[in-house]
C-alpha cells in the first residue's frame, strides 16, 4: 500500500484491536495503555510525520528476496519454539507457578493495594518502573535534541491565519471541546489517583492529561497552545517527574533500607507502601505528561516550521 | 665488585636512552649535542670492556627486572656470545658516531638532531638484545629495535625513502609477529620456559615433528637474519644515510638477526636436539642458497650500497649456516664471522659513504681511477674486502676456516662446497672495485693528482675499523675464547 | 494435537508480518509502523502467556482465586513505554532526514550519501 | 553507605541526568557531568574493592528478595566492566566540553551532557543488574540516548547512521525481548540466578532452545558481531567525537557482556558450547570479522572510518577468544576487552582533537600532520602501535594471551590467522603514518596548530594507561582472570 496515511490509520486500528485483545485476555491495564499508546499517540505521532514528509511512498521497490528468507528463517524458528510450550490457557504452566503465586496471594498483606499490577509495577519491580520512566525520559530529550527549533519572536502571519481560518470552519467542534476538555482532564485525576483499585495508574493517566492538552493544541493552533503551555516549564517538570520518583528511593535508602524500599517510608510498612506508590505513580504521571506534550509540539512545531519554508520557498 | 657491575650492565641499556634525552635537549647546539653522543658511547664501552673482564673471571652477572607477564621477567645476564655482539656494537657505534659526525655535516643532512636521538635508543635495545637473559627480554628488545630504526632508515623523507621503510617494517614486523611470536608462544607453551640454556630447554623426548616447526618458525620469524626469502628489507634499507646503513644494516640490526638465530639454535634447541630434528637440513640448504643467490645478485648491482647489501645478506648466510650445523665449531665460527664480517662491513660501508661525500659518487661504473683521488678509502676498501673473502690478513680468514670445520665436523660436503664456492664468488664481486679504482685513467690525467679525501673524522673512522679488521686476524685469541665459551659455559647461563 | 498452541501461532504470524515490513520496505516511516507492529505482536506473545482459562483481571476482588498471571501485564507496560519512545525517536530522526535529505526512501538516501563519499 | 554502593553505580549518573535540565547552563552542566561520572568512577573502585574481598556482593532493590524483586549481582566481572565504562567515560568528558563547542550547536549542549549521562546510566544498569528483564529496560535507556547522541553529528550522515543504528537496535532489542519472554515462560522468573537453577531442567526443550537463539542474535546485533555490524562504521563515523570515543570504547563491550553473562552464568557453558554448534561458529564469524573488516579497513579514505571498521575486526578477537570457552580463552577476552577500551579510546579521542583543528578527518587532512600537531600524531602513533600488538603496550598482552589460549586448544590455525590480523592493522594504520609523516599539508592546511589541552591531556592519560598496563600487567591479569574464573564457577 502506497498510501502512508491509511497505512498510519491501519496501524491505529491494529493498536486498537490488540488491546480489545488484551481485555479479552484479562490485561486491562495493558489494554488500557495500548490503547492509549498505540492507538493514540503512536498514531498521532505519526500523522504528524507523514504531514511533513509526504503522503506516498513512492518508491518503485522490488521486495528483496533475503528479507523474505530472513523472516521465514526467524518465524519457523519461533514456530519451532512454539511446539514444546506449555498450552495456551493453561494454568498449570510453569510461568503461573515459580513467581507470580506470590504477588496474587501476598500482596494484599504485604502492600495493601488490590490491583495486583499496580503493587507489582510500583513495588515489587519499581526498579524497571523507574527505568521505564527514565526511558521516556530519554525520548522526550532526544526528541528535544533532533527537533527543538530557536523559539520565533515574532508569530510569522501566514500561520496564525491558517489557524484563525481553520477555527472559523470548526465552531462547534470547538466549543465541544471546550467543554470536553475538564472532563478528561477530571478522568485523568481519576486514573492517576484510582490506579491502586482500577486499572489505571501514572502512566496512562499521563497520556490522558496529554491528550488532552494535545486535543486543546489541535484545535487553538500551535501558537495559542504555545501562549498557553511554556516549553522550559514543561522540560523542568519532565525532569522534576523522575526525580520525584529517585527521590523517594532515596529517602527510603537515607530511613536505612534499601533503594526504593517503601516500608520505610512510615512507621506501618503497608502505609508507607501506599504513600510510595502514591508518590510514585505521580512522578510518573509528572514525567509522562510532560514528555508527551514536548514530543508532540516538538513535532508540530517542526512540521509547521518546515511548512512555513515550502511556503516561503514558493 | 659483582653489584656494580650489575648496574654497569643496567647502565649499558638505559645510558643511550638518556642520551636520547640529552641529544633532544641539546639539539640546539650541535656540537654539544655530539659531544653527548660521544661521551655516552665511551661510558658504554668502557661498561662493556669491564663487563667483559667480569665475565673472563667466571663473575656470573645477571640483573631481574620486574615481570612483565607471570611468570615472564625482564631479565638480562652476561653470557660470552651476548658478550661478543656487546662489544662489537659499543665500539662501533663509537666509531660510526665519529664517523656520523663528518658525514653527516659534509653532506649537511636534515633533522639530526632526531638522527641522533633515535641512533641512541636504536643502540640501548641493542645493549638490551645482546645481554637479554630470556627469549621474552629479546624478543620485546627486537621489536623496538625495529621501530626505532624506522625512522632512520626512512631519515630523507623522500618518496623513496617511504617505499624503502615501508618495505624495511612491514618484512620486519610481519615476520616478527607472525613466525617469530607464534614461535615464541608454542615454546613457551610447549616447554613452560623462555630462559636460555646450554642444552636447550625442550625435554629430550619432545615430540620433534612439532618442535621442528618451531624451528621453521623461529628461523622465518628471525626476519633480520634475511634468510631468503625475507631479505629484501635489507636492499630496501639502503635508502637511509650511510652512516645508518654501516651501523644498523652491517652491524646492529642485522647482527641482532643472526645473534637471535645463534642463541635460539644454541640455548633454546641446544645443538644436540637440533641434530634431530627433521627440518634443521632443509634450513641448511636454505640458507645455503641464501648465500650463493645473494653473492650472484650481488654481482649485478651496480650501485656500492646496493653490491654491498646484497653481500651483507649472504654474508649473514654464512652465520646461519653456523648455527644450524649443529656442531660445536659451527657455533664458534658463527659466532666469530659476526665480529669478522662487522669490522670489514662497516668499514667497505664507510668508504661508500665517503665516496659520496668527497667524489659524490654511488655507481660503481664511476669509480674508475678514484683510488688516486681517495687513496686511504680505497686501500681501506681493499682490505675490508680481504677480510669479507676471508683471506689474510683480514679476521675473516678464521671465522671461515671455522665454519669450513664445522661442516666437516658435521659431515655437510654440499655445505662445505658452498661455502668455498661462495669465497670465489665473494672475490668476484668486491675486489673488481678496489682494482678498477687504481687502474690508470688516461681521459682525464688532472685527476691523478688532485687528493680530495672525505672529511677527517670520517677518515679517522674508517681506519679504526680497518685495523680492527687486520688486529681480528693477527689477535683472534680472545674472541676465539668467548666463542669456545659459549656451550662450554653453562653454568652462567644457568643462573638465573 | 497442537490446537492448544493456536494462539501462539497467529501471534508468531503477526510477528513476522511486521519484521518483514521493517527489513524489506524503504520507507522510513512504514519501516517504523513496521517496528510498531513487530512489538505489539511481542506484547500479545506475554499476554497470551499471562492467561489463564477461567482467569480475571489481576485485581483482588473477594471470592475469586483465580486471576491470569500479573507479571507479564507489568513487564509488557513497560514494554509499551519503551516502543512508544522507540517509535518517537525513530520519527523524529525521520523528519530530519526528510529535511536534510528532501525524501525518506532508503535507497535514495543511499544514492545521495555514495554520491558524496 | 557502603552497603548502597552497587545501586548508587547506577542511580548518580541516572538521576545526575535529569538535574542537569534543571542546571541549564551548559558550562555548569558540563562540571557537573564530570564530577557525577568521577564520582560513578570512584564508586566502581569502591565497589571492586569490596567484590574482591568479600565476593559477591547482592543488593535487593526495594527490599524485596530475589526471584520476586529485582537483585543487583555484582561479581567481579560486573565490577571489572563497570570500571571500565565509568573510567572510559570521566576521561572523555574532560574533553568533551572543548569538543562540542565546535561539533554540535550550542543550544543542543545541555540535552548533550543530559543524553551522555543517560546512557552511562544504561550501559551501568546493564553490567549491574542481576535480572534478566532490567537488562531489557536498561539497554533502551543506554540505545535510545545512543541514538539521539549520534543523530546530534554534524554531518547530515549522521541522522541516517543514527536511524539504521535505530532499526538494527530495536529488532535486536525486540528479540531480546522475545527471548526473555520465552525463557520467562518456561522457567516462570526473570531473575539470572534464579534461571540458571530452573533452566537446566528444561534446557532439552525446544522452546529453551529458540529463547537462546533469539538471545544471541539480539545481543549479536547490538555487539556488531559480523555480518550484524552494517551499523557500526556509519554510526562511529558521523557521530560527534566525544560520542565516537564513548560509545566505541563501551558499547560493544557491554554487549560482549551480555553475551558473555548470558551464555555462561544463565544458560550455562556446557549448554551454550556443547549442546549447540556454538563454538564453530562463532570462531568462524569472529575470524571472518577479524579478516574482512581489517581488509575493509585498508579501504577507507575516513579515518573514523577506518577506526570503526577495526573496533568490528577486534571485536572479532574478543569473539574468538570467547568462543574458545576455556578459562584462558575468556581471560584473553576479559582483557582484551579492557585493552582494546583503552586503545580505542585513545585513537578516537585523537581523531578528535585532529577534527577540532582540522575539521574533518579523511585521510588526506592527515598530510603533514605530524610536524603540525606532533604530541596528537604521536598519541594516534602510539595507539596505533598498541592496536598492532607491538611488546610494551596493552596491546601485545591481549594478543599474547589470545594466541597462547588458541594454542592450549591446539588451534594452530587459529593463532596464525590472529596474528594475520595484526598484520592487517600494520597496514590500515601505517597509512595515516605515512600520511603523516612523510606528505606535504594540503592547501588550507598550512595553518593547523597543535590541539588545545583540554584534547591533550585526557589524550595521553588514555595513552599513557596503554602503555603502563603494557608494562605493568598485574591489576588487569589478576581481575581478567579471576573474573574467568569466577564465570566458570558459576557456568556448570
């Protein structure tokens, strides 16, 4: 298919099945996030690409046949692999039974937190949370660093004009949004804040809040959600979101245990499980938010500036 | 009295690297800069002449640095045939800084302050090869050796001089690498130990297919013995000046081959275990034939360096053959005909140089009637040559003879005609340049008067080698001791 | 008699359906949709791994002992994170080359870049 | 605080990252970078210290035990590497400021130190971590600023090296991924200890099986294992110095690690070598890398280029000594690894001070360079010397061991073809010598000076450190090889 943009849509649509796959195999928060991520954002991400670099592929390109071989190699040897696995389904494979018993049947009494995922996430393996945190952490500086372009003084005119056109046209989807906007950002407290009982948690909270600046930043043009949102502010809370999280490692470590040891965190372990995971998730949602609103404008920004040169080049 | 003498012996290899660094530093002034040279080439002889006395009273002197690798020292002991190479090359080097000095301001050269530098550091791992106490010692000392006459031989910095250092290194280090360090390894590997000894290191029953390959190695991998076919380095190092060609390519680096090659045969394999093994006799012929092509390409060149450098090659044969024919005579002769063929070398070396410098010739077509003009080098070059032919009164005459015995010994007939053969060949090719010299020229009678000699200290130093020649062959007695020594001592070369 | 190893097999189609789009197409951005596709495959590979028949959601209610595996689920979030970041870099290292080079189709760029050197 | 030392490894520089957007000021930032690296320095001294006295040290993240928690496990080689990193990296920043000034916008400069001090943070998470998922989360830190690292060179190249560095890192990382997720499923636990406990009783499945191949091609292609190594030259080319230098001194090592940790202390080296055709090949590949890359080597007109394709040939040393699979074998590695980080370094960061003065590095810019900046040619003389294996520098111990480790196996051949190898580097690097040394300077040229000192200094610290550990083996012998040892007593 030659046409990027139903590729990019495609893909979309595939994020989205795979996490009403996900419900169905009773990862929510997972499906949650795919949703969200691969779905959204990813999608997003890429509409913005494609818009700058061009809608069509056109590359009259003959399929190599060692790629063919390459795939046909690894997906017989994953086949092969298949056929010594446990079945699917079932319960008494030996993932379900070295380590995951503990989380299911201890970590109400150890944590105190019944969405299992979030005390395993936060807790249990709050080191690769912390890594998964700095992680996107490193895209939203690499991205900063490929793309950020020297702020403009002044709003060149062709752009604004485009913008106040395209709001003319779009009257009531505006004013939807306007009043759409505090809800989401009200469900996206909400997920922050529920994370220990529902699916839900930092990260997709973050998304939300994202979106919905996204949302706003879509509709107002990149020059009213620039007046709105300051890009170092956004940065500094990017950074503030993983320190939030190492700090409270930190302080766990200086109350004598170990690197993000929660029981420390107050006098009744559970409760200082609850504060830490608290704390935690809203580092994550801290930095996740503010990463996804810097990839964004960043590749907005990027994309109009580009724009303003085709045009400045006609 | 033994103490002091060790760190004479310490001194001997870490003066001239001082003296890079008092040559550098007084580069700016010439003559102090020479004077520095000078003077460290006396201290070190004179360490050396002591060191030699140390060793005649039966002193055993050895000096452990600290281990590179376990079980791996850098060590250095005073054997006779380290002993030999020692003075030979302190006392040359003396006379070729003498002799640099004239040379080098006669032809007005660039960058000697480096020449001198690198000359000195070229000499300490000279001094560190020849009393090097274990393979491992000699073997990093050869390969600094290598790099650090690189840049001599490439001192014009001229195209050519690219090429030639360009062949000189590659040949050198590949070999190195390649033969000589896998050699080194699988001895290590195989006999658990790199120290010398009079019977050789490897247990009798050594599986002696193996141990033959080493051999091979060993004798392809000593790249500076210039078995062919890894010679061409040799020919190709004439680009440098000539001084560096007389020290280095008729004295320190080639003579470092051929040592390394008398040590590894003698003290490694032991001239017992060499008699078994199954490719010691085709080494032989090897090096036989190294002999003879070398002195017939040797005929052709028309350029002196080039006929002398070839000569050199084959010249260096002949030691080879020494060690490999695994006979106590063999070694002596060996071990002799490289004190033999230095002093006649270095000094026909001399002549070229001076040639170039008074007459500015290199073609030997040239230099048809110069004895007129240069008498002192020709009658020099005349006997020089005597003594590479090895007849008297030049030293070479017992070397020689030596080698003659030692293929009888070892019942080598071919051998033994090659050799022969190859002294008429030798005659062929270095007495024509001499005789053409005093041959009447009548084209141009002016010449026949006019004495235009190259610059003194030159000439000083080409007359010193030449007595050395003559001195070799009336007063062999001590060096003949030394030599005897060397498999006849193995209790200094034990301790270690 | 492989029937319980179905799902497993989709996954492994789906999978290799992406790589391929990933190695064999030249343009850069179907190449990261590609990238995309080979991960989320990998996700559905854990999760399916995580389910067990009869299973719910990991989030403790009273009177049900049976939840599918909670591991996978953490593993597989992170997992999303670092695609999504992957996905990110990789487009906005695309627009630069589509500024610096004028198009995204590998060969081309590769044309350009053995013109130069 | 003691106690804390393997996390604090990790956490300076991860958390040092962040602050760094809050410092701003890129002269700040840039002290600061060097203090947090010296400081991970100094800790991984502490910490080698203390692995060497009392063995192994674990460190339960989170206070939950292992295989529920994640454990750091640190043995000696886990120290040995991270050493060699954090060293690696504090003598590179001493020039990175001095560096970048002319490489990279000046805007871009607090993000550069940001992305530096991440993926120290990775490559550190990853030498650290005992648990095979952290592995996972920590080399995409490490890739991902890796990435954008190279992407920030000047040349336009760049951008394209640093997206095909993307591709072939992320489908190495997905079937990373993919195997990790297989072994999970059939061992239920992702901790390294744990698996290597659980894994043998299923080591004859076929599933366990394609884990381990999906492991090593995945770990493979982030090594630049020839054929997987179509990444490395471009990426090491047009990336900025300073990145150049870091990431040629590290990356691959850091691979190597995991290939080495993942064969011998989780999988197990009798599974790895003799159950599976392991050894063949990888002698095969790792002197066909030697081979080839050093020839292509000879062909190249960029200098960093040349460079490059030498780390993929010595890389293939590494590989052959590993394979070989004895103690000695992988003691030659350990060493070689530690070596060949020394030379690297100090070649690359010369090319640096070269690109600073000059401005490009093809070799044609080399012309005459020796009398113009003679302390940097002799310093890229010297490494050069070192990478050849001349007796004195590092570089002759590594080639000395790797060559008696091939002869203890009886594999002749294979010693020969080593030491062709270095033949090969005689060539590639005489080349810039000559050019050096015995050429005119090119028109435009005439000007060059000597490299400020900022260049020369950490230059010849890494230079003089080839040629002291040259002489001076002990520290190095004694770890490389207490570390082989230490891997053979925990591989079956």
């Amino acid at each position: 298919m030659k046409d990027l943009f139903a590729v990019v849509m495609l893909s979309g649509i595939y994020g989205l099945l795979s996490a009403s796959f996900f419900v169905t195999l009773d990862a929510v928060d997972v499906a949650f996030t795919e949703a969200s991520v691969g779905a959204g954002i990813a999608t997003l991400l890429m509409l913005v690409t494609v818009t700058m670099t061009g809608r069509y592929e056109h590359s009259a390109h003959n399929k190599p046949i060692w790629a063919l071989a390459v795939v046909l190699v690894t997906g017989g040897l994953l086949l092969y692999g298949t056929l010594d696995m446990p079945y699917f389904g079932s319960a008494d494979a030996p993932g379900h039974l070295h380590v995951a018993p503990r989380y299911i049947n201890d970590s109400m009494q150890e944590i105190g937190v019944p969405n299992i995922v979030t005390s395993v996430l936060a807790s249990y393996r709050g080191y690769d949370t912390l890594g998964e945190v700095v992680v996107i952490f490193t895209a939203g500086v690499g991205v900063l660093a490929l793309l950020s372009v020297a702020p403009r003084p002044e709003e060149s005119a062709e752009i604004d004009v485009v913008n106040v056109s395209m709001h003319k046209k779009h009257l009531i989807l505006r004013i939807v949004t306007k009043m759409l906007i505090p809800f989401i950002l009200i469900f996206a407290l909400y997920v922050q804040f529920h994370g220990d009982y529902g699916p839900g948690g930092g990260f997709q909270a973050g998304v939300i809040f994202a979106a919905a600046i996204i949302l706003y930043s879509m509709l107002f043009g990149m020059s009213m959600a620039r007046r709105v949102i300051n890009q170092p502010l956004v940065q500094l809370l990017s950074a503030i979101g993983v320190l939030i999280y190492g700090s409270v490692g930190l302080v766990s470590m200086l109350n004598g245990g170990n690197f993000l040891d929660y029981n420390l965190l107050s006098d009744d372990p559970v409760a200082g499980q609850h504060l830490g995971i608290l704390i935690v998730e809203l580092g994550i949602g801290c930095t996740v938010t503010s990463v996804m609103v810097i990839i964004f404008f960043n590749f907005a920004d990027r994309t109009e500036d580009h724009m303003r040169n085709g045009i400045r080049g006609r | 009295m033994s103490t002091s003498l060790e760190s004479m012996l310490q001194l001997c290899i870490i003066l001239p690297l001082l003296a890079t660094v008092g040559i550098v530093v007084t580069g700016r002034n010439p003559n102090l800069r020479e004077a520095v040279t000078i003077v460290t080439g006396l201290v070190v002889f004179y360490f050396v002449i002591q060191l030699y006395y140390g060793l005649d009273r039966g002193e055993s002197i050895n000096v452990q640095w600290w281990q590179l690798l376990p079980g791996l020292q850098l060590s250095f002991t005073i054997e006779p045939l380290g002993m030999i190479f020692a003075l030979i090359a302190s006392f040359l080097w003396l006379t070729t800084t003498v002799y640099a000095i004239g040379y080098m301001r006669g032809h007005n050269e660039k960058n000697q302050t480096r020449f001198y530098a690198f000359f000195a550091i070229a000499i300490g791992s000279v001094m560190a090869i020849a009393f090097a106490g274990n393979l491992f010692t000699l073997f990093i000392f050869y390969e600094v050796l290598t790099l650090s006459t690189y840049p001599l031989v490439t001192h014009t910095g001229t195209e050519a001089a690219k090429k030639g250092g360009r062949i000189y290194l590659s040949i050198l280090l590949s070999t190195s690498i390649v033969f000589f360090l896998l050699a080194i390894v699988g001895t290590w590997f195989i006999a658990g130990t790199l120290e010398f000894r009079a019977n050789g290191v490897f247990e009798p029953n050594a599986n002696t297919a193996v141990v033959g390959a080493i051999l091979v190695l060993f004798i392809f991998g000593i790249g500076k013995a210039a078995i062919m076919p890894f010679h061409r380095w040799l020919p190709a190092a004439m680009v440098a000046p000539t001084p560096v060609s007389a020290l280095l390519h008729a004295v320190a680096v080639v003579k470092a081959g051929v040592f390394t090659v008398l040590k590894v045969t003698a003290l490694i394999f032991g001239i017992d275990l060499l008699r078994e093994l199954p490719t010691t006799q085709a080494l032989l012929y090897l090096a036989a034939a190294t002999v003879l092509l070398a002195s017939m390409v040797a005929m052709r060149q028309d350029n002196l360096k080039a006929r002398l450098a070839y000569s050199t090659v084959s010249q260096l044969g002949y030691v080879t053959i020494g060690a490999l024919l695994a006979s106590s005579s063999g070694v002596i002769g060996g071990s002799m005909h490289i004190a033999m063929h230095a002093f006649g070398k270095i000094t026909l070396f001399f002549c070229a140089g001076a040639i170039l410098v008074a007459a500015n010739k290199t073609q030997i077509s040239q230099m048809r009637g110069l004895g007129y003009q240069m008498p002192i080098t020709m009658a020099a070059f005349f006997v020089a040559s005597l003594s590479i032919i090895g007849v008297p009164p030049g030293g070479g005459t017992w070397s020689k003879w030596y080698l003659l015995v030692g293929s009888m010994e070892a019942q080598q007939w071919t051998i033994m005609a090659v050799l022969l053969v190859s002294s008429l060949l030798n005659i062929a090719y270095l007495l024509p340049i001499p005789i053409r010299a005093f041959l009447p020229v009548r084209q141009n009678p002016s010449a026949r008067f006019t004495i235009k000699e190259a610059p003194l200290a030159s000439l000083i130093a080409l007359c010193i080698t030449t007595a050395g020649c003559v001195v070799l062959f009336v007063y062999p007695q001590p060096l003949y001791e030394l030599a005897s020594a060397i498999l006849a001592k193995p209790e200094i070369i034990h301790a270690q | 008699m492989f029937l319980g190893l179905y799902n497993y097999w989709i996954v492994v189609v789906l999978m290799m359906i992406g790589f391929y789009i990933v190695i064999a197409h030249g343009n850069l951005v179907k190449k990261i949709i590609g990238l995309n596709i080979f991960q989320t495959s990998v996700f559905i590979f854990y999760i399916s791994v995580s389910n067990i028949d009869g299973g719910t959601a990991p989030i403790l209610v009273e009177g049900i002992s049976r939840y599918s595996n909670p591991l996978p689920h953490v593993l597989i979030l992170t997992a999303i994170v670092v695609g999504i970041a992957t996905t990110a870099l990789g487009l906005a290292i695309a627009m630069r080359i589509k500024e610096a080079y004028g198009n995204i189709e590998e060969e081309e760029i590769q044309q350009r870049d053995n013109r130069e050197c | 605080m003691l106690a804390h030392l393997p996390v604090l490894q990790v956490i300076v520089p991860l958390l040092a990252a962040p602050s760094c957007i809050i410092l701003r000021r890129p002269g700040w930032v840039w002290l600061f970078a060097l203090l947090v690296s010296g400081s991970a320095f100094l800790i991984s001294i502490a910490l080698l210290q203390q692995v060497a006295d009392a063995g192994v040290v674990v460190y339960e993240l989170g206070g939950w035990e292992a295989p529920w928690g994640i454990e750091y496990r640190i043995d000696i080689l886990n120290a040995f590497l991270a050493l060699i990193i954090t060293g690696i990296s504090t003598i590179v920043l001493l020039a990175a400021h001095t560096s970048i000034q002319e490489e990279i916008p000046e805007d871009r400069h607090t993000l550069f130190y940001v992305l530096y001090l991440l993926s120290l943070a990775g490559m550190l998470g990853i030498v650290t971590t005992g648990d095979a998922f952290n592995v996972f989360v920590f080399l995409e830190i490490s890739s991902l600023s890796a990435y954008s690292l190279i992407a920030l060179g000047r040349d336009r190249r760049a951008l394209w090296a640093s997206y095909q560095y993307l591709i072939m890192g992320s489908i190495g990382a997905t079937f990373i991924l993919i195997g990790i997720g297989l072994m999970y499923q059939m061992t239920g636990t992702l901790n390294m200890e744990d698996l290597s406990r659980r894994l043998p009783e299923v080591a004859q499945t076929r599933t366990v099986f394609t884990a381990f191949a999906f492991l090593i091609v995945g770990i493979c292609l982030k090594l630049a294992l020839f054929p997987l190594h179509l990444w490395l030259p471009n990426a090491y080319a047009y990336a900025p110095s300073i990145v150049t230098t870091f990431l040629a001194a590290t990356a691959t090592k850091v691979a190597l690690y995991m290939l080495i940790r993942f064969t011998y202390s989780v999988f197990g080296g009798s599974f790895s070598f003799t159950t599976l055709p392991l050894q063949t090949l990888f002698v095969v590949l790792g002197l066909l890398g030697v081979l080839i890359a050093s020839i292509t080597a000879i062909y190249q007109k960029n200098i960093k280029h040349l460079f490059a394709y030498s780390s993929v040939a010595q890389i293939g040393y590494m590989i052959v000594g590993y394979s070989i699979s004895t103690t000695a074998g992988l003691m030659a590695t350990l060493l070689h690894m530690f070596n060949h980080a020394l030379m690297k370094g100090a070649l690359f960061l010369a090319l640096g001070a070269v690109m600073y003065r000059v401005g490009s590095v093809q070799l044609r810019d080399f012309h005459g360079l020796g009398r113009q900046m003679p302390f940097t040619m002799a310093a890229i003389v010297a490494g050069s010397l070192s990478l050849i294996g001349v007796p004195l520098t590092v570089g002759f111990v590594s080639k000395w061991y790797l060559v008696l480790a091939a002869i203890e196996n009886g594999w002749w051949p294979v010693a020969v073809l080593i030491l062709l190898g270095s033949l090969l580097a005689i060539v590639y690097t005489w080349r810039i010598v000559e050019a050096a040394y015995f050429k005119v300077p090119q028109a435009g040229n005439e000007q060059v000076r000597e490299a400020p000192l900022a260049y020369l200094i950490p230059v010849w610290m890494l230079v003089s450190a080839n040629i002291y550990f040259g002489i001076d083996t002990r520290l190095s012998l004694q770890v490389a090889t207490s570390a082989a040892q230490s891997l053979f007593g925990v591989g079956p």
